[in-house]
C-alpha cells in the first residue's frame, strides 16, 4: 500500500509551506486564487484526502450525526433513519447510526463514541428509564451539541423530543374493539417503566372506564415484543375462568402470536375474539388475516426529528430551546377486528 499522502508532501512539491496548503485547502481568504488554485490541483493530482476529524476540530462541523437505536433489525426503526437521512442528506450531513440492544452499558458507550467522533448532534431512542445515562444526557446538553429524543424519551431539561400520541393511541384502538361489541378486552403491555408503553396502558384504561366497563388488572399481561411471547400471553388469558374476548397488544408481533395460538385453538377470529396490535408493521396488512394496528408514523417522525436539529443548528447563541413534537397516530381498521363497518 501506498503511504497516504498529507499537506507536507503537497507543499514539498510545490516550494510552499505547509500552512499556506491548509489556508488554501480550507479556502482562507488570504490566500491568493492563484494559489488556492494551484494546491486544489496538486492535492487532486497527489489523490490527496483531507483529515475529516482534523477538519472538524478546526471548524467545530463535523457534517456527521450520530443515530443511536436499540436495533435496526426493525421496520420501525429502520424507517425512522430513512427519514432522517432523506431530511438531512440535502444538507450535507452523514449518518452514524449505533445500536444498544437494550443495553444500558452499550447506549453509554455510543454516546461517548459519537463524542470523540464530533458528531455535530445526536438523535436517539432511549434504552430504559433508568438513570444510568442521565448524567451522559446532561453532559451532552452542557457541551452544546444538540440531543433530540425520538419516539421513547427521557425528561432531560434543554433536549427536544419527537414522539406519537401514545395515550390516543391506546385510547381509539380499546374503543374501537368496544364498538365492536368487545365487553371483556385485555392488554399486552410492553415495560410500563418506558413512557410509551404507559402511555398505550393509560389510553386503553382509560377507554375502558369512558365506556363503562370494568378494568381488571389481570388482563394486563406485559409481554415483549415477539410472536412467542404473544402465544404465551394468550396461553395465560385462556386459563382464566372468563377469558377475554379481545386483545389490544403494544406489539405488532405480540399479537401476531396470539393471533397463531387463537387459530390453533380454532377460535375464530373476529367473530368470536378481535385483536388490535400497534406499529403497523408491514406484514400486518399483507396476511390473509390483516391485522388492525396503530401506525406509528416512522417516516415522518425521522423527518422532523432531523428538523429539529437544523433548528438548533441554526441557532446563533448558545441555548439549547426544548422542543416537544407529537405525532397523531392513526389506527388501521383490518379483518382481525372488523366485525361491523363502524
């Protein structure tokens, strides 16, 4: 392999200083066209690279972001980096994208890597609730560099959030299964320590006692995001002396589980029991059996998280102004809940 060539091999042959090929390089005003001219040239001549981190010391801009996700092996989140890259790509920016794997430890060290990277803001979907990363958050906050939530959030003072409306969410997905004549209705509940899930629990509570019914904490079954832990909570419900006779899931593929296990027990499904899940992942509306779903909006929600930014960017002082965007969800009425048109 060739040696990489730097700033003093392109003033070595040129009979300059190497200050006067960084000026130039950099398009410092005191250096004259002719010049600047001349070393653009001889770099691209020499197949010269620029030091993009020595670049971004220098000018405080890096034109990276850093994206921290807990995964990317999701419809969810991987749409949600479209739409951040489509935003932000116009104007000149890279994405790092990062995953925690619901690791606290590893979100910890992301931050800190896109920090040494110079990252010029970081967008994220928090691990957990805990306050374990908190002073990272904080830290972040201090050092100027804009910190915008999306989807799952923490209060942090000075970080802006891009979110759904959970709580409606929950709310017209439990009153549309009432309206279709649903008197018994359970919910998989993710981990309630995270806002969103709390906030699809309190919606679908909520519905239920606007609507007269009685809420019965053991039809909330918390159960992670997976067709088997769907089929495990189903399991549980049919156990009971009076099962259910609908399941509003915070998963997509929680329900899709029960959907499997309902099937096996020859259930039928609406007429007999109605499911709803939430995220509309792609394969809820290509089944033969579509599943109702919440669509969360992703696209868009990469979108204007990177609009946030540019705010911020855009900025002339130094202080950071919170700002809370929330997305209207939207639910999808399909067959695993349609009993009647309404």
């Amino acid at each position: 392999m060739s040696e990489k060539i730097t700033i003093y091999d392109i003033a070595k042959r040129l009979n300059i200083t190497a200050a006067t090929v960084s000026r130039a390089l950099n398009n410092n005003p005191k250096i004259k066209e002719s010049t600047r001219k001349l070393v653009i040239e001889t770099a691209a001549a020499m197949n010269y690279k620029q030091n993009r981190l020595a670049l971004a010391l220098q000018s405080g801009r890096s034109n990276n972001i850093g994206v921290i996700v807990p995964r990317i092996d999701s419809n969810f989140f991987a749409s949600v980096i479209r739409g951040i890259e489509e935003e932000l790509h116009p104007h000149g920016f890279q994405v790092i994208i990062c995953q925690t794997h619901e690791d606290p430890k590893r979100e910890n060290e992301n931050l800190h890597t896109l920090l040494d990277a110079q990252v010029d803001g970081i967008l994220m979907s928090v691990t957990d609730v805990s306050n374990e990363n908190d002073a990272a958050f904080r830290n972040i906050v201090n050092n100027n560099v804009p910190l915008i939530f999306f989807d799952r959030k923490k209060d942090i003072s000075g970080v802006s959030s891009v979110t759904i409306d959970d709580f409606k969410g929950g709310y017209e997905t439990t009153k549309h299964l009432i309206n279709q004549g649903c008197k018994s209705i359970a919910h998989f509940s993710g981990d309630q320590s995270l806002e969103i899930f709390k906030n699809r629990f309190l919606g679908y509570k909520q519905a239920l006692l606007d609507s007269g019914l009685t809420f019965d904490e053991k039809y909330v079954i918390q159960s992670k995001s997976s067709v088997d832990a769907g089929k495990e909570a189903l399991n549980i419900l049919m156990q009971y002396d009076t099962p259910p006779d609908a399941i509003f899931s915070s998963s997509d593929f929680a329900a899709l589980g029960a959907i499997q296990e309902l099937k096996a027990r020859e259930i039928n499904i609406p007429a007999d029991f109605c499911v709803a899940g939430f995220s509309n992942e792609p394969f809820t509306k290509f089944m033969e059996l579509s599943i109702t779903s919440v669509d969360q909006s992703p696209l868009e929600m990469g979108k204007m998280s990177a609009r946030v930014f540019l705010e911020q960017m855009e900025k002339t002082d130094k202080i950071m102004i919170e700002k809370k965007v929330v997305l209207k969800p939207e639910l999808h009425i399909r067959k695993s809940s349609a009993r009647t048109t309404s």
